[in-house]
C-alpha cells in the first residue's frame, strides 16, 4: 500500500500514539483524518483553558474566580459550542451537568498548589529541536507544547503536565510519565537548561506525581524518540501500520474504521 507521506516532525502525543497502536498514528499523523471531540478530550480542552487563562493574569490576581472565568469563556465559545455538539450535548441542562464536572476539576487543581506562589516562565509553552538520526533512520525532528514550565525558588525548572483523567494505578507511572520526560528532552535542547523534575497534577483525584529527572532520563527520552521515529519509517516504507486492539479501542474515534478495533469492539462481554 501507498500512504501518504510522513509528517515533517513528532510530537510526544504522537509518539505515544505509535506505540499504543501503529494504526491510530496513521490515522492521525499520516491519513491526518479529523479526530472528533469527545467526552473526555473536550473537558480536558475546557480545563486546560481554565489554567491558561489563569496564569495570564498577575500573580496576586490568581483567584479560582478567575479560572472559572476562563473555563465559561472556554464553553461559550464558538469551538466549544461546537465540540459540545460533537459529544452529542444538545440541550442547556446536559451542557450545564457536563460543565459543572469541568468546575470541579478547576476547583481542585487549587488543592494542589498556590499558584500565586507560581513563578511560571512558560506557559503553552511550544518547544522544537533536531535530533540525530540512528543506523538507517533519519534525523528526527522533535516537537511539544509544555502546559507549563516554572522556574523553582532555587532557580532549577520544572515541567507542569495537567491531567484530567483518572489518575494512573501505584506501581503504573512509568508511562503516564514518558512524554513529560520527552519535554525536558526539549527544554535542554531549546533552552539550554534541563528541568530537575517533571510534575503531572491529576485534578480528578487530586494528586502530584512527581519524578526527578537527570541526564540518564533526557538521554533515555532521547533513544526512545529516535527509535520510535526508526520503526515508524519501517511501517512507512512497508505501507502498514497494524493495528492494537485491546481495551483503548473503546475510546478510539477509529475504531470503526479499523478491522482491528471493530474486531475488538465485536467480542462477547467477558
């Protein structure tokens, strides 16, 4: 099969895409087919917004009142009019219910942290840099966009993931945690200075998890991208990404379209 050409560049997001299923990367980074809003994209989109408008204001003026604002402003908006109706909510009691539960994950975030105390250098923050290629796969180039970079009170960076979903199980950070990784990588490439954490804020539950980073991580995020990108060229230059089914195929725009996913979809309830 012929596909369509590679993207020019990767994101963390894609990377993990490629390695939870080759077939949603294609459909996503090669086919580049519209990903529809759903339930869970769509609050975290709402949320994120929440944040940001939050930390464009002076510290002092950091209220939740003002992250509430920013999340109204979010779900009037024309784009979040729009997603609402992807996700099937037409009528104001159901867009109230569902804006509501995107309130309280607001609200929680400030039972994590201060954030007038917050002294945040970077915000939607877009990263960019070239990584060399390894064996017979090409020069990668590497992109991201940090929900937050903050500068500590010892003057060392940390990288600020938000999350909206469950928090994942003790014992099970190690993957939540690889594309936080992959924005150090960026930072030391693009700024020249390398975070000594990256901190994830699970709003849901709440809760910090939290990982020290040294150079042995940034040099293992590295190999990783520039491995991932080599067996992406491999599934290219054969014309097949294979798809994954398993228990992420329920959450998949795809899925329908994905002998895979709808083979999935189709089994007896265990």
């Amino acid at each position: 099969m012929v596909l369509a050409p590679l993207p020019v560049s990767i994101s963390p997001s894609r990377i993990g895409a490629f390695t939870d299923c080759p077939r949603l990367f294609q459909y996503q980074a090669v086919d580049r087919l519209p990903s529809p809003a759903s339930k869970w994209t769509l609050k975290g989109t709402l949320v994120h917004s929440a944040l940001e408008a939050l930390f464009a204001v002076p510290a002092a003026s950091r209220t939740l009142e003002v992250a509430l604002a920013g999340l109204e402003g979010a779900a009037a908006s024309e784009e979040g009019a729009r997603g609402f109706l992807e996700i099937g909510l037409t009528t104001s009691a159901d867009i109230e219910a569902y804006v509501a539960d995107a309130r309280v994950l607001v609200a929680n975030y400030f039972a994590l942290e201060d954030p007038t105390t917050i002294d945040a250098v970077g915000v939607e923050l877009r990263l960019e840099a070239d990584l060399s290629g390894d064996g017979d796969a090409d020069a990668v180039h590497l992109r991201g966009i940090l929900d937050r970079l903050d500068r500590e009170p010892d003057g060392s960076l940390v990288v600020v993931d938000y999350k909206t979903g469950r928090a994942p199980a003790p014992g099970r950070e190690r993957a939540k945690l690889a594309a936080v990784e992959t924005y150090a990588l960026l930072c030391e490439r693009v700024l020249g200075e390398r975070p000594v954490a990256v901190r994830l804020l699970h709003l849901r539950e709440p809760v910090v998890i939290e990982r020290a980073i040294g150079a042995s991580e940034v040099s293992r995020q590295e190999r990783r991208t520039v491995q991932v990108w080599g067996a992406i060229e491999r599934a290219h230059a054969a014309g097949e990404f294979r798809p994954s089914p398993g228990p992420l195929c329920r959450y998949c725009s795809f899925s329908d379209r994905c002998e895979g996913g709808a083979a999935y979809l189709a089994r007896p309830a265990p």
